[in-house]
C-alpha cells in the first residue's frame, strides 16, 4: 500500500467520524475565550488518538504536537473554535442548545477537520508507512477568532516556538460547493475598529442658537467618513470604511450634549490599512471645528491582512490537485472579511485556503440560517493531510 492509498482509505473511513465531530461541536457553540465545552471535547479527542495535548493557552486554546520519525520542519494547522452571538434558525436536528449562540461561521467544520487530520496523520505516523517522514505537525485550536482575537494571545504564549510554516481552511459561501479557493498573495483583508465621541452645549430645542449641534455635527460626520476618507489614498487599492452604529439624544425635544458614532475600516495594503486612522482624525478635525464641538477618536487597530506565502500557496494547491478535479481549484475573489490567522503569517509563511460551501440552497456567513453540505468536510482533511506531506518533505 502507498502513502496516498493509505490517505484515500484513512479519510473515506473517516467520514462518519468527522459528521459526528462537527455535529457535536455544532450543538455546544460557545463565545470568545470562554469555550471551556470545546476545548474540553477537544482535549479528549486527542488524548482518544494518542496526543498529549497542552491546554489553558489564552485561557481555552489548544495544541497537540506529533512528531514524524525523521527530523525536520515544523508544520502548524489552525483550527478556530469559537461561535458567533446569533441564535440559530436552522431547524437542524443537531442546532445549537445554547441560546443566543451558534456555529455561523463554519468553525465546528474547521475544528472537525483538524482534530480527524490530527487522528489520520498519528495513524500514519505509527504505520511502516510513516518510516521515512520527516518533520512535525502542531495541530492548534483557537478561541476567540470572532472576538476579540484568540491569534495574538496564543502567538504571546510561544505556540510558534519551532513553527516554521502554518496552513488554515475557511468553509467559504462564495466559491462552489466541491471546488476549493487557492490564491497567492493578499485574500482576505487587515481590519481595525474605532470610536467617535463628540461633546458640546446641550439644551433645549427651541434655542438652537445656544447650544452645538452634536446631532448635526455627528450626521455629517457619518456621511463623509465613508466617502471621503479614501480620497487620499490609492484607488487602485481596495479598501472600505463603514459606519455601523450613532447613538446620540434621549428625547425629542432636547438638544444632546454628547453623541458617538463607531464603525471599521478594512483594506488589503499597508498602504491602505496603515492610513485609515490619519485620514478620520483630519476629517473629524474639520466637521468638529465647523460645528464648534469637542472630539475624541478611539481607534482600535486590528490584525493584518491574510497573505498567502507563493511558495506554501503553491504546494497547498498541489495537494488540492490530489483532491479534486483541476477545474475545481479556483482563484477566488479577495473577501475584504478579516481574520486573525493573519497573525501567524506575520511570522511564519503560510497559506489559508477558502473550502467550496457554495450552492443554490446556501446562506451566508454569520447568517442564523447557516449551514454546509458536510460532504466537503472530507475533502478538506483530505487536503490538509495531502499538504503536510508536500509541505514537509519540501523542508
């Protein structure tokens, strides 16, 4: 038997496993760092195949190493674990028990992938077959990607101590269900938050003429910012600004004192991301000014854009083409959606793949309507396993 009939038999056996895998997690969906359910489940999956897994990093992250017979580098596999705050509307027989909580963004299929990755590659590795392998895996389980960023405080904590490269999946909407998203370069985008506050005169609202209209003041501001803030900027460049909350007065009849707006800007260029925070603080200098007003800007910078490395990216699609048909390997389109995973590229060259969920019946991301065809989840571990072994033998 080769390596690649062992990898076919191993995941085909596995499909059932990796339903029942992603229909528990589906059911127990918890918020941020507080995944003490998962993480738990997790931990004893492992521990069923052979791992000693380190648990407690950034309060309920996870890593199981497996080495390989022969030296060499160090592969990491990212998985996320967290929910969203949504209350489901699927209607499956395996929704979510926790009220107000659900998997709406595909991370029981991420996690249900690497953990029966994690299970067939200690299987190989402890086959004849698994002899001249060189090279390790760190299979890593993350909270809090949705909020507020598990990737820093785990990166903090030494996880990438003797990590050479990383590889992640997202099941994607967007690119067809049974065909796979690969691109080199910039995917998915840089994203921060930030927070406007605007003070002033209050009173009452038959003498305007003695108070500042923060209301007005703050009304401009929500209009100009999106368009005008990139006027500085590369056009060529994607980027965005969004304002997605206002909040000021408590009544109709009383001019308010203070107000606040809040939103994110997202772009895929140093360029672009790197800029976001000037071009607000010049644009809410003059409406402040204009309208006489006092002002305060929080802003929150995020994590950087997803960069897939050309060289992992490459070896990753290699590993695709042992997968699924050449027609169904695509490039898909750049999603100015954030993720943190960007922070492991920031230090180790890697690659994050987008798994085809796309289809006549599909729902968004974030949608409590939200779910996937779990034929495709084998076709993800598939790949996962077929990347570790072109990615480590490439050393």
């Amino acid at each position: 038997m080769t390596i690649q009939t062992f990898l076919k038999n191993a995941v085909a056996d596995a499909i059932p496993y990796l339903i029942e895998l992603r229909r528990h997690l589906h059911t127990i969906p918890e918020l941020g760092f507080k995944l003490y359910k998962t993480s738990a489940f997790i931990k004893s999956e492992l521990e069923k195949y052979g791992y000693n897994p380190l648990t407690g990093i950034a309060e309920t992250g996870i890593i199981a190493d497996l080495k390989f017979p022969q030296p060499g580098r160090c592969l990491l596999i990212r998985a996320d674990m967290d929910g969203l705050p949504v209350q489901e509307a699927t209607g499956l027989a395996f929704a979510s028990i926790h009220p107000g909580c659900m998997h709406a963004c595909g991370h029981d299929g991420h996690s249900a992938m690497v953990l029966a990755t994690a299970k067939i590659m200690a299987e190989l590795a402890a086959s004849p077959l698994g002899r001249g392998l060189k090279g390790s895996i760190r299979f890593l389980f993350q909270p809090a990607e949705e909020a507020p960023g598990g990737a820093l405080p785990m990166i903090d904590a030494g996880v990438l101590t003797g990590v050479h490269y990383c590889l992640a999946t997202h099941i994607w909407p967007q690119v067809p269900e049974g065909s796979i998203g690969i691109k080199a370069g910039p995917l998915m985008a840089a994203t921060d938050r930030f927070k406007i506050t605007l003070t002033g005169k209050g009173g009452h609202s038959s003498q305007p003429h003695l108070c500042n209209d923060v209301l007005s003041a703050l009304a401009e501001l929500a209009l100009i910012l999106p368009r005008e803030a990139g006027r500085n900027m590369n056009p060529a460049l994607p980027g965005v600004l969004s304002i997605c909350h206002v909040q000021a007065g408590h009544t109709y009849n009383v001019m308010p004192q203070a107000g606040e707006l809040s939103g994110c800007t997202r772009g895929f260029h140093p360029e672009v991301y790197r800029n976001w925070e000037r071009e607000i603080s010049r644009i809410t200098a003059g409406i402040a000014a204009a309208y006489g007003v006092e002002y305060k800007i929080n802003y929150m910078p995020g994590h950087g854009a997803v960069n897939n490395d050309p060289a992992i990216t490459a070896l990753v699609a290699e590993a695709a083409a042992l997968v699924v048909p050449p027609e169904h390997i695509i490039e898909p389109q750049l999603s100015l959606a954030g993720e943190d995973f960007a922070c492991f590229q920031e230090k180790v060259p890697g690659c994050l793949f987008f798994l085809g969920a796309g289809s006549e019946h599909s729902q968004a991301l974030h949608s409590p309507c939200f779910s996937f065809n779990e034929s495709i989840l084998g076709k993800g571990c598939q790949i996962f396993c077929q990347a570790v072994l072109k990615i480590l033998a490439a050393g």
